[in-house]
C-alpha cells in the first residue's frame, strides 16, 4: 500500500494508516494535527480540543469565504452563497473578534498559528525567538483561555439573536 514518503513523515508528528474494522471505517491516510497531539498527550482536555476544533471550523469557513486572506475586512459575496451565507460568515467574524478581545492579541495569534495553520513547534517558537517547548507550553495555555472564551462569545451571539428576534417579532394589540 502507498504512503506518505519518509522525509514527508519526518515533518509531521503522526500520521495513520487507513483502517477498516468493526470499530473505525477510514479509507485514506490520516494526518494527526499538533492539536490532536496535544490531546492524545493529555496537555489539554476533550473540551478545550472541541472548542479549539470549532474555532478551526469558523476561521475555515471565514477564510474560504476571503479566498484565504487573514485580513477579517475583505468578504467575497459571490453568487453561490446568496445572503445568508455572508451574514453568517459577519456572524463569525464577529464572534472571532470577541474571542480575541477576551484572550487578548497573543493568545489568539498562538490559537491561531497552531489550530488553524497547525504550524510547526519548532517554526512557531523561532518566530516567539523561543524553544519549541516554550511555545508549545504558551499554546497550551492560549487554548485553555480560548475553550471558555469561545463558549461565552457563542452565548453573547445567541442572547443578541433571541433580542433582535423579540424586537421584530409584532405584538398583539388588545382591543380596548
């Protein structure tokens, strides 16, 4: 069977061959991200990983909608998406803005580069002018910031739709 070659591997921290039986079906190779290994190394809990794979997900959605710019001012509306696929895409924005008002510039920029680009701990920590340690261990910490953070950005974004809701929404006038 044909795999990722040897200086391929060495550049990555795991990588798992396809697997079919009772248990799991993956037909393809699977590359674990520096994130997985922070979970599978027990540095950060299930939680904070769901939390920092939903945070991946919107900054995915986010940037195929900017055709991959980092910049949170541009949008491409295109024909495909209509309205509402902007207006969710602004939701999102929004929602990431909050969540790095909440954990502050470096800390998201380290959930970031880490979540989002699954950099390299050894290129992260040349850039912090760091060991790789160090900017794993800053990272870990920057995600256990972000889980809560990230939860309480969604509550506000939910209270304020609930709010707009009750505004638009007509009242029934008694008749007097």
């Amino acid at each position: 069977m044909a795999g990722p070659t040897a200086s391929y591997r060495q550049h990555r921290e795991t990588i798992e061959a396809p697997r079919v039986d009772a248990s799991t079906f993956r037909q393809g190779w699977r590359i674990g991200t520096r994130l997985d290994g922070l979970l599978a190394d027990g540095r950060i809990t299930l939680g904070e990983w769901e939390a920092a794979r939903e945070y991946r997900d919107a900054w995915g959605r986010v940037l195929q909608a900017q055709g991959g710019a980092t910049d949170l001012g541009t949008l491409r509306s295109g024909g495909n998406g209509g309205q509402d696929r902007l207006l969710h895409v602004v939701d999102l924005i929004a929602k990431l803005r909050a969540v790095e008002g909440l954990i502050g510039r470096f800390p998201a920029w380290l959930c970031f580069v880490c979540v989002v680009e699954d950099r390299a701990w050894a290129a992260t920590g040349r850039i912090l002018h760091r060991e790789h340690r160090t900017a794993r261990d800053w990272t870990v910490m920057a995600i256990r910031l972000l889980a809560p953070a990230w939860s309480r950005a969604g509550r506000r974004r939910a209270v304020r739709a609930v709010r707009s809701e009750r505004q638009t929404t007509q009242r029934p006038v008694r008749a007097s």
